[in-house]
C-alpha cells in the first residue's frame, strides 16, 4: 500500500496527498460530526492529475470515494480506512461565462454559490439553487443530481447541464463539453454521469447552461385550511401566474413552530395557526407589473377560499427573511436525535402517507416525533424522525415505516439526495430487478474492477 501512496504522493506534488493526522484533522460531512477517517486524501490540481490518480489506483485495485463540499446527506462521500478521498477542492476555476451563448464552462470544486454570484456578475442566472450554495460543489451537484427550491420552474442540476468531463475508473478523460441545447449526435453520454453518486467515474468540468436574471421576485408566506386545497393552490398559482411560479415550499404546522421560536431567529410571518404553510415565489421580468399580478392573484386566491392568511413580502429583506425561514432546518434538529428522510410520492397521496408514518411511529414510540416540509411541487417531502434512540434498530424500524408504503403509491425513496450507503437496501422497493441489474452492467462495465465509490447506489 505504501508503494502506491509514495507514487500518488510523486504524482500530485507537494500538499497533492494528505495522509496520517493531516487526514483526521479533515470533517468530512455535514451531518457527520467524525474525523475523516481515509487511507488518504488526494488533492488532484487538473483533470490529468485526476486522470493520474485513477489509473494508480486502477491498476492497484485501490478503492476511491470522490468527495465535493461533503454536504450530501445519504453517507455517499464519507471514506472507510482503506479508501482514498479523491477532493476536488483545488479545482475551483470558473473557467469561461460566455453571455452571448448564456453558458458557463467551470470545474468540478466550484462552489454552488461561486457559479451564482459569477452569473449574477453578468446579468445571468444560474438557477439551481439549495441551503448548502456556500459549500456544496458542481462536481458534487452534477453526481447527486440536486434539486432543491426551484425545481419547479427550472428542473434539477440534470436540466442544467450541457457538457461534461469525466475522468473514468481507469483514468481515461471523457470529453464531453457540448454547448448546444440540442444535440442528438448519438447517445447522451452524459447522462450517464448525472445523478450516478461518483460510482461512475469521477467529474471534473462541466458547461452549464445559465438564464436570464429575474427583473422581479415576489414572495409570500400562506396559510392553508386544509391539506385538499395545496394542489388547488399549486394549479391556480401555475395557471395565473402565467408561468412565473418558481418555487411551492409546504410546512407542515411542528415545522413552522420550531422555525418560528426561539431559539430560532424568525418570527411568525403570520397572525393565526393553520393547517399547512406554503412559501410561493414568482420570478419574471416585469417589476410593476408581475408586483400587481403577483397581489391580485393572491387576492383572488383569498376570496376564493383556498388561502386563509397571507403575509406578503415588501422589501428584499422582508423576501430574504421569508427564504431564511423555510431553509432554517436546523432547528428540527430541537426535537432530539432524528432520522433524515427525502422521499417523492404524488401529492394527491401525501396527506394520507404521512398520517400512515406518524400513526405507524406512535403505535411504536410513545414519544416519537415527525417534522414534515419540502418542495412540495415537485412531490418532495422530508421527514425529520426523531424516536429519542439512534440505534441501528430504532433506524432500521423508523426506515421501513418511511419506505415501505412508497412503493404500493408510485413514489420514491430518493426525491433528490441521492441513495448513498444509507439507502441502498431499499433501492429494490422502488427500481424493477431489471433496472437494477441494468444499472449493475453499466457498473461492471465503466468500473469493471469496482474502485469507485463502492457500496454507493447499486450496494456492492
Ligand atoms: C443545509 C443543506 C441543505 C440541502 N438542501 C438540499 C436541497 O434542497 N436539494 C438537494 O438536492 N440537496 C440538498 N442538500 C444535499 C447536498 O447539498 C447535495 O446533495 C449536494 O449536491 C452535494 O454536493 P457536495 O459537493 O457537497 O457533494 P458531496 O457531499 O461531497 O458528495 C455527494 C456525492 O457525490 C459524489 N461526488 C462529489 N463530487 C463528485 C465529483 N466531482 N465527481 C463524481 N462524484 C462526486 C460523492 O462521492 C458523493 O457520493 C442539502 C444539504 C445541506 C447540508
């Protein structure tokens, strides 16, 4: 083993491997308080440096886990004392923004939020956005397939991706930088990549498509009588909106409460309690105008019954304040040591999946508890499980309770963080065995030895 360290160590220069105490000093997630705990960390400065480090390990049969901002949330970039952590930390270069073609072409360690602000900077938008912009990475967006708050307007990351390059398993580059909208010259191969959890190679470039930065932006806070009126909001939003709703985040009343206590900085937006809360935004180009539509379809909405409350934004403080509401999760972490969920299921089934879960967690747990919210447009929910017991037990009941019933309702047990280690055993409950078996042959065959990121995704 040292054999290959001393050759990784040669290759990649000075600072280019981190080992031993260099190594432990490293956190390595978000949610995950442990030291780092890999063989080694590589910190490859080009995509042949990349290239270098994969062949080495390639040829050693040398486990590797590619690891962004380290802010996913299903275990997939956490590295086991015998793999090497591949970071693309130093490839941090927004490379090209071209305004005319509306594309920018950047590196895998870009952070989310560097790629924003440089668009911004240009009068463009880079739309996809999540609470972990300062630190999650393109490299790691693009390989989870992120989603987050405005999914509903612009897609997820896969949506926004024109060209990629991928270093494979056995250190070849991949090319694939297109930057044409359409482009049908064979197969996607990109595509591939999107959404693959680093189990497929490993990616370090990407051209993203950018828009149009939005002239207005409305938001406001709502209160919903009951849960039968949302999807009624969602549609009349969409219709009356015409086409600017960007974002339908749905709270669920203990969610709102524990983000609107203290210690949580915020404070009601709105009078009296209600059944559901949904934030609602509109990006368009037309201040006054889209300012007047925004407050006379919310008028309507009032009128006709479907909101009972609603508090709307009037400054961009007031906007941010609002955002900063809905994206302070932290606070769930009040009601004890919780399991984290991410499902997707259609919104007609959502009221009676969740009774199911809570009903199914009380019959077990005196005191359990189940904070509920999500980008409920894009049939995304999290559950925030909390039965006072981390055991490997008490998650192992907790996950079946979440997971099972999705597969008897058409929904999914990843909406958009991806499958991980932590949900690989339940990959079968919602993938056919011929899906399954598909996805293990494009495995076997980009990553024929299985150096990359094993245990992710498909299990072993
Ligand atoms: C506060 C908070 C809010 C969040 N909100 C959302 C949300 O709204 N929507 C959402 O989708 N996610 C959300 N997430 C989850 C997380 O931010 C995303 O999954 C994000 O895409 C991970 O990016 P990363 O750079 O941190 O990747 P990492 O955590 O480092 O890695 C994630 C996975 O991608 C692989 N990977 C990383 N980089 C590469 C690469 N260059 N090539 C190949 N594989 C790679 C890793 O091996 C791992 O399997 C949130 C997380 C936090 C902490």
């Amino acid at each position: 083993m040292s054999v290959l360290l001393d050759r990784l160590a040669a290759e990649l220069g000075a600072g280019g491997l981190l080992t031993g105490d260099e190594v432990t000093a490293r956190a390595e997630t978000w949610s995950s308080p442990h030291p780092c705990r890999a063989l080694a960390i590589a910190r490859p400065g080009s995509a042949a440096a990349v290239a270098a480090v994969l062949r080495l390990c390639h040829e050693a049969g040398q486990e590797v886990v590619p690891h962004g901002g380290g802010t996913g949330l299903v275990e997939g970039a956490t590295a086991g004392s015998s793999q090497i952590l591949l970071s693309l930390e130093r490839l941090r270069t927004i490379e090209e923004l071209d305004p005319l073609g509306r594309t920018a072409t950047v590196q895998a360690g870009v952070t989310l939020q560097a790629l924003q602000d440089a668009a911004r900077s240009a009068g463009l938008n880079f739309p996809l956005d999540l609470g972990a912009r300062g630190t999650a990475t393109i490299g790691g967006t693009i390989a989870t397939n992120a989603g987050g708050n405005r999914v509903l307007r612009y897609g997820m990351m896969r949506d926004h991706v024109l060209g990629i390059e991928v270093v494979l398993a056995d250190g070849t580059i991949l090319s694939s930088l297109n930057r044409l909208i359409k482009n049908n010259a064979g197969y996607d191969l990109k595509q591939l990549f999107i959404g693959s959890e680093g189990t497929l190679g490993v990616v370090t470039r990407a051209v993203l498509r950018l828009r149009e930065d939005p002239v207005s932006q409305n938001v406001a806070f709502l209160g919903i009588g009951s849960f039968d009126r949302l999807p009624v909001l969602l549609k009349a939003l969409d219709r009356r909106l015409g086409g600017t709703l960007s974002a339908f985040e749905v709270m669920w009343p203990e969610f709102y409460a524990l983000v609107t206590t203290p210690p949580a900085r915020n404070r009601p937006p709105l009078a009296s309690q209600h059944a559901y809360y949904c934030l609602v935004e509109s990006l368009g180009g037309d201040e006054s105008g889209d300012h007047e539509r925004f407050l006379a379809v919310l008028g309507q909405l009032v009128e006709e019954g479907i909101v009972a409350d609603a508090a709307v934004a009037k400054s961009k403080a007031q906007v941010a304040g609002l955002w900063a509401l809905r994206d302070d999760v932290e606070q769930v972490l009040r009601i004890g040591p919780v399991f984290m969920f991410d499902v997707a299921l259609p919104i007609a089934a959502m009221e009676n999946y969740v009774a199911g879960v809570r009903s199914a967690l009380a019959a077990r747990w005196q005191d359990a508890a189940c904070v509920v919210w999500g980008h409920m447009g894009d049939c995304n929910l999290h559950l925030w499980i909390s039965v006072q017991d981390e055991s490997a037990a008490a998650r192992a009941a907790v996950e079946r309770i979440v997971y099972e019933p999705l597969a008897g309702i058409g929904g999914s047990v990843s909406a958009e963080h991806g499958i991980g280690t932590e949900k690989a055993a339940y990959l079968g409950l919602v993938r056919s065995p011929t899906e399954v078996e598909l996805m293990r042959t494009l495995k076997r065959s980009l990553d024929p030895r299985g150096i990359m990121n094993p245990g992710r995704v498909i299990g072993c």
